[in-house]
C-alpha cells in the first residue's frame, strides 16, 4: 500500500472504503444522477468497465458490491461522494493515490478516469457527448445521490428482536470465571478472561502430533474478510464473518443455524474477530456501529442497539467481551481520526452503562499532552483488539492505539495520552485506574495492539503478577501490575531505525505501518514458563507532509503523509522466557504472521501462517513437528478444545483482507483437526 500527494489535491485519505463522513448531508449541487448533463462517454465508461474487472473486481466484486472491500454502489456509495465537504473530486484522489493496494502508479490518471466512469455508470448517471476529465470544480460540482438515498442509509437505534430474551442456555459467569482451568471449552476469543490463549488439553501431544488429519471444515461462504476468532461452548462452535455470525457443531462441522445482518448504515471498515457469549446470548458487533445480540438456540435477532458513529469513521471490528451482564468494546478508527472510546453495554438490550474517553484532551485546543499549534482536528485512541479481565481486582486492560493525524507529530506535540498506552479500568465503572504509556510521541502508526495474557510468576525469586503486552513497534513488554513497572522488553521483529525522526524526504524504518504484532497476540505456555507472539516483519518508508499540504477529511483516513513499503514482508513466531524476556527460540515463516497462536498442555504451540500452512511446534524447542496446507492465507483464530473426551483444533482459514491474502487468498473456511479414529 502506498498512499502520497498529488499537486492538484492535497487530500490526505486511506483506500475506497475507509472514506467515512460525518455531519448531515447535503447535495453539491443539482447535476445529479437524475438531472442536468451528462459527464463522461459511453467509450469511457466501457474502456473502464475492461479496466475494473482487470484491477479492481478482485477485492470489490465483479458486481462492484460482492466483495472484501466496502461496495461501490448503492445508496451509501453514492451518498459517501455526494457530501456539501466530500465529492468525487475527493473519490478521484482516492482512487489514484491508492489502488491498486500494493499498486499504486500502475493505472494512469486517464485510466482512473475510465474505471470511475464506469462506476458511475453502475450508480445511474447517464453517459454524455464530453469524457470525463479531473478538472476539480467539475468533479466537485456532481453527484452521485438518486431519489430515497437519503431515507435508505437513515439507521435506527434499536432493533428489537423476534423474542425478549434467549431460549439457549450458557455459559453462565460461573463458567465464564472458570475458562482458565476448563479442560473442554474455548469461550472467549483470547480462551479466558486472562487472554492466555492456553489449553490444558494433552490428548494431542508432541508424539502424535505429526498423526493429525482434518476431521472436518465448514465454509462460511461469505466474500468477505475473514479474521473471526471462534468461541465454542458445549460442543458447539460460534463464528463470524463480516455480516454473517454461524453456530455450528464443533465435532462435525455440520451447520446448526446462521444469521445474516442487513447493515442498516455505512459499513466502514469490513472487519469483524467474533462473538463472546454468556446466559444463551451471543454478541458481536458491526461494521455499520451496531451490537447485536442472538440467540445460542436457533440464532434469532433478541435486539441490535447502534452504539457508534459510522459516518464519523467508527466502526467495530473486535470480539466484545461479556463479564457479568456488561458487554465491554470500543470502534476502531485511530487513522480516521475519531475521538476514541472504550465502553459497557447492558447484556439485555444494549444500553450504555459507562464510558471511558481514550483521548481525553484531543480537540482543536489542544490539551496538557496534545499540543496542537496549527490547530487542526486531532484524535484516535480506537480500539480493535481484545480486552482482558481480572475478576477478582474488577480490573479491566486496554489497548489505546495510536493518535492522528498519524505521522507528524509536530502537529501534535507531546506524549498524545492515553494512546498507545495500556489502561487499567474499574470494570464496573470505567473509572481510570493507571496506565503506562508504551509508545508515546508516535510517528509510525505503531498501535499498542495486545493486553494479555495476564500471569503470574517468579522474577528474581518473587512471585509477580503481570501482564504482556506487544503491538505494531514490534516489542514485547511485561509489566508488573503491582508496582506499575515494567519487567522486560524484548523484540519480536526487526526494528531498524527506530529513533530517526519521520521527515519530508522519507524515512525508512522497521517495522513499517503493518508490521510487529498486529490483531493476534502473546500465548503463555505455563509448561515451558514462556510467551509466544506471531509478528509481521516488514519495513516501510515514512515520509511527512509539509504542515500546509496536511487537509483532513471528517471520518477518513488521516495520515498526514506517506508510506511505502521497503522490501519484502517475513514474519517471526518467537518464543521468549515469561520472567526475563530471553529469547528461547523463533520461527522464520517466509510470509507476514498474523494468525492466532495457541498453546497446549500437550507441549505444543499451534499456528497458522499467510502461505495457507497450519503448523504444530515444540513448545520447548520451537521445531516444527506437523504442517497442513489449508488452501487459504489464515489471518484468524486457532483454538483447541474437547467434544465428548476428544480433542480438536480449529483453524480460520482463507481471506483475511486484500492486504494479508496474497495471491492465493482462499475461501472463508474452518478447518478441524484431531488424531485418527483408530488412535
């Protein structure tokens, strides 16, 4: 991905789909898809529908709507670039600073033309005698908007469901407590509260482990991403893609119900990692800023409450977690620059109990640690990655990602609090307790991304309790939550660079904006005393704007400059010494890591990487004891657990998002593991 300047706009935005706006809206003027001149040939549109289907269809679908990426028509399309601040001069920029993903500069402007030519043909507007040309006032004179747009995007509250509360049953908070020593179950995205993304289960060990054979799969059949992290529960598997949330029997794969959400907003980043469960509800949230919650018996809607901002550039893509009737997430968002939150919802119907504001002192003054001397908008503190949970201190960890605009941090002078921190809340609350900063004055995008696991051990003979922490730095850091100190430090990518200052010339560095540890994180094996973290290692360029090219679009991506990747992309599995941080061993894969990593007591640490293998290592030793093709790039969960006194392992295969997939991006699938039969 490159995203750079051009001398006619000065936007700064992210890639077709991230475009989120906010305020009412309001038609440019009246050459509409209905009214006034036509603005491009029909020779243009044709050359551009050749062009589309060659560059454009593999991640936005040959109709323009099926597919990974956001859609490029319908009423929230055209309704995005037909804004009073945001038109399709702005959509043009989009389109040749940043696509093809990986590509950029690989279709001339004149051909852009073309493809977005095309795209309006698919919106409505009728072709003319004059070919569309990137003249600015002409672009920022039209719009897309047809009769009903508006009242087909105008989202409700609340949806009530089909029945007032859930007919299934479990797992109850007695349950949930207890998933740390639970032999059979994975109910949390992380396992348990504590995230150790560990398994007790020792059926399938270090011996037999090279007998595995696929039990069965089951294919979600959605065109979409597919990060999902699955939960299971009773012999039963929840899981998620974009818009679809499935139960299926996790010793056979067979289907048990499926439901499919209809976004009743603007989806704008098409991500989502799963559901968390408690009492026979099933929660996951949205990309259009909904919590929904199912019923575990049949999948019916019980109520879907909008609790975030779209058109702001909020969105959801992590799994909630449910602790005593209170669901607690936070949107995603940093890079659209939204002001950032982290916040618990009533289990029952959706309804706000606390909010915690991640950037407290982010506005156009500026606060104690946001300087702001060009007074622009400044923001982010999303969050996208799992929270953790100590029940008996009702202490609740955060990771705050980064602030915005993202790469210039004399627009934003000072240490930007709470981003990049880890942030420890009253989980009943939300009230701030403490937090440490990891990554302040960040000019890199180097989210803080990981909370767990939470663990205790001995560190120079005194038992401590701890948390692990990583994120896109590349760096691994335990804490003590004690004394509110860190323990250790220790790399799990390259990182190069690190302290050179982000100039207008460029600078290069490691790891880039998508590198270290990204949506996946740390696994503690108790056995072996160590953490095992997945990381992307790819270096970038990193370039600033100057401070008067900076120009922010409400709800888009918000760099402030440019980045371009330097090299190919690797990835790392390292494990490291749970009390000092020595490095024990490290795997080498030869693509980006991304997928989830599990541990068991059977000695092993399973895996998946972007080549589409699903791997089994040594704990203690790192050597890779077992490798299965699963046909797809695996950029979601892994997870072990038992059906009936037999052990399973379940991998997320396929589609993990136009950035991750490669060339061989698979379909969304599950694919489960155990010993033979006859074993």
């Amino acid at each position: 991905m490159r995203v750079h300047r051009t001398a006619t706009l000065n936007v700064v935005v992210g890639a077709l789909g991230a475009l989120a706006l906010g305020g009412a809206w309001v038609a440019p003027c009246s050459l509409s898809a209905q009214e006034g001149p036509a603005t491009y040939t029909a020779a243009q549109a044709d050359a551009g529908r050749t062009l589309y289907a060659e560059s454009c269809a593999r991640c936005h679908g040959e109709d323009l709507s099926q597919g990974s990426a956001p859609p490029l028509t319908g009423p929230t399309f055209r309704r995005t670039w037909s804004r009073e601040n945001v038109n399709l001069s702005d959509l043009l920029y989009v389109m040749v600073s940043t696509m093809p993903p990986r590509n950029v500069g690989t279709l001339s402007e004149a051909e852009q033309l073309s493809i977005l030519a095309y795209i309006m043909s698919r919106n409505g507007v009728a072709a003319g005698d004059a070919p569309l040309d990137s003249d600015v006032r002409r672009l920022a004179a039209l719009s897309l908007v047809t009769p009903g747009d508006e009242a087909a995007v105008a989202a409700v509250e609340f949806v009530r469901g089909e029945r007032a509360a859930p007919l299934g049953r479990g797992p109850g908070v007695a349950d949930l407590l207890a998933a740390s020593t639970d032999s059979a179950d994975w109910l949390y995205h992380t396992r348990d509260y504590s995230g150790t993304r560990y398994s007790p289960l020792r059926q399938i060990n270090v011996d037999n482990v090279h007998t595995l054979v696929p039990a069965c799969l089951y294919q979600l059949g959605e065109p979409r991403n597919f990060q999902t992290g699955p939960v299971v529960h009773d012999g039963v598997m929840y899981l998620t893609g974009v818009r679809t949330t499935a139960a299926i029997d996790a010793a056979t794969c067979r289907q048990i119900w499926r439901h499919q959400w209809q976004p009743r907003d603007r989806e704008v980043w098409p991500n989502n990692r799963g559901v968390a469960l408690q009492d026979g509800y099933v929660v996951r949230a949205t990309p259009d800023g909904y919590l929904v919650a199912l019923d575990a018996e049949d999948g019916r809607l019980l109520w879907a409450r909008q609790v975030a901002d779209p058109w702001r550039g909020e969105t959801f893509t992590m799994a909630p977690l449910v602790y005593d009737g209170m669901i607690l997430v936070g949107p995603a968002g940093s890079e659209n620059a939204i002001s950032g939150w982290v916040g618990a919802f009533r289990l029952t119907d959706g309804t706000a109990i606390w909010r915690f504001e991640t950037v407290p002192g982010a506005s156009r003054s500026g606060g104690p640690s946001w300087g702001n001397p060009a007074g622009i908008p400044i923001g982010g503190g999303a969050i996208w990655t799992p929270l953790s949970l100590d029940p008996d201190r009702g202490e609740l960890y955060v990771a705050v990602t980064n602030p915005a605009p993202d790469l210039p941090i004399e627009l934003r002078p000072g240490p930007n609090l709470y981003t990049n921190s880890i942030v420890a809340l009253d989980v009943r609350t939300g009230e701030l307790r403490w937090y440490d900063q990891l990554v302040p004055e960040d000019e890199h995008d180097w989210d803080v991304t990981q909370v767990s696991p939470i663990y205790s051990e001995s560190v120079d003979g005194v038992m401590r309790n701890l948390v692990a922490t990583a994120g896109k730095d590349g760096m691994l850091r335990v804490l003590d939550r004690d004394r509110k100190a860190r323990v250790f430090e220790a790399p799990v990518t390259t990182r190069e660079n690190v302290d050179a200052p982000v100039t207008t010339e460029g600078t290069r560095a490691c790891p880039g904006i998508l590198g270290g540890v990204e949506w996946n994180g740390p696994a503690l094996h108790p056995g072996t005393r160590s953490l095992v973290t997945p990381a992307v290692d790819w270096c970038y360029t990193f370039r600033d704007f100057e401070a008067s090219e900076v120009r922010y679009v409400e709800g888009s991506e918000y760099l402030g400059g440019e980045v371009e990747p330097a090299g190919e992309r690797t990835g790392w599995l390292t494990s490291v010494d749970a009390a000092t941080g020595r490095i024990r061993w490290k795997y080498h894969s030869p693509d980006a890591m991304v997928g989830a990593v599990t541990t068991t007591g059977g000695g092993l640490v399973f895996a998946g990487e972007l080549t589409g293998d699903f791997i089994a290592l040594d704990a203690d030793s790192g050597e890779v004891l077992y490798r299965f093709n699963t046909g797809g790039a695996i950029g979601g969960g892994v997870v072990s657990y038992a059906v009936d006194g037999r052990q399973y392992v379940a991998v997320a295969s396929g589609r993990p998002s136009g950035y991750w997939w490669g060339d061989n991006p698979g379909s969304g699938t599950v694919v489960v593991f155990s010993l033979p039969r006859d074993r």
